[in-house]
C-alpha cells in the first residue's frame, strides 16, 4: 500500500531499527540505477563487503507435484554489473535497496506475510525485475535499545517485539508457511551458504541448511 502512494523515482525500502549514515550513499545508489537502467539495488548492512547472507544471492525454485522448494545459494559465477566497482547481480538483497518505483512497485509486499515478506516479494520479482548489489551503500542496524535514551515501558515493548517466545515463533512461522503453500504451492525452503575454510579443507565448502513444512 505504502509503495503505491510513492510520487518520485524512487523509493527506498529498510527496516525501522535501521540507521542511515555518512556511508548511506543514496546519490550513489541513484547513479547505479540511473546508468545501469537495473530496478533495485541493494547495500551492505554494517559492512561493505558481501557478509555470509548476502553471499547466498541467487534463488533457485525447484518445482516437483507435491510442491515446489525455494532455495537460496551462491551463485556459480559472480557476474559484475559492467561500471560499477563491488557491484554484483543477484536475484535478492538484504531489507536495505533502492528500487524503480514505476517497475519495482508494480510487484507489490503480500500484506498476509506481515513481517517477512522480503523473500517472497523477491521470488516475485524473478524474470520481472533486474537487482543489483553494490557494498559502496550502507546502514547501520540498531541492535539493541539503549537504556540511558528510553523510559522502561519502552523498553519492555521493544524487548516483547524483538524477543519472541520460542512457542508464538513456532506458530507465526506455521502460518506464513502455510500462506506461502496455498499462495505459491511453495512446500520446502532451503539455505546453501560457503563455509570458511578448515585447515583440514583450505577451499570453501558448504554447508546447507533445510526447513520442511
């Protein structure tokens, strides 16, 4: 809904416990856009290097009868976007990007999967969007709520909302996936990330890690 009344070019999408800086370089940002002609490009969160999550940027969907399976990986080859130092194309970012708004936001948050429609949105948007990851952007990602800036009854709330007993996450997860189920017939999802390497094994290895509905 918030995207549809978006008037610019532009819009940028992020968490609200996230921090813009010096180095959240939105004219950069722009620049890549502008001169790419790419929908979204995403930036690094606390870092400008490619991290363990955004290393696994490319979305396989293996399809089956019973149900397909989304699976998030390395790429086998890194492609760079021509122009652009540390930038990769990739199917999906972290929840800090800049996007098209008259491309982008024709694809639009499933307002069902409330709170964790990052990954669906960008299973969506495959073959209709292109994505870009350029680690120059960044933000900062708050944690932690500082004791010394906020009354308790503010304290206890953030901490009720950040800290979900183990029994109402078990059951909120039930029912996003039984949402994805009846919305994508998406059955089973998977994460393949690089491991460092051992002594014992010098090249990266991996290491996967599977959920079943």
């Amino acid at each position: 809904m918030a995207i549809s009344q978006v008037r610019t070019d532009y819009f940028v999408w992020c968490d609200d416990d996230f921090i813009f800086y010096e180095e959240s370089d939105m004219e950069y940002m722009v620049d890549v856009l502008d001169k790419s002609g790419f929908d979204i490009v995403g930036g690094g969160v606390d870092t400008h290097e490619r991290n363990a999550w955004q290393s696994s940027d490319f979305i396989e969907i293996k399809t089956s009868p019973e149900g397909f399976c989304y699976i998030r990986k390395p790429f086998a080859t890194l492609m760079k976007l021509p122009g652009f130092e540390n930038c990769y194309v990739v199917d999906i970012v972290l929840n800090f990007f800049m996007a098209r708004t008259n491309t982008a936001g024709t694809v639009r948050m499933d307002p069902n999967f409330n709170r964790t429609a990052h990954m669906q949105y960008f299973v969506d948007s495959l073959g209709r969007l292109r994505v870009a990851w350029c680690g120059k952007a960044s933000i900062h990602h708050v944690r932690y709520c500082p004791k010394d800036e906020h009354s308790e009854e503010q304290l206890k709330l953030y901490n009720d909302r950040r800290n979900v007993a183990e029994e109402d996450k078990g059951a909120f997860n039930k029912q996003m996936n039984t949402f994805w189920f009846y919305r994508n017939h998406m059955k089973c999802k998977a994460t393949v990330h690089l491991k460092e390497p051992t002594r014992k094994n010098k090249r990266s290895s991996f290491e996967f890690t599977d959920y079943i509905y």
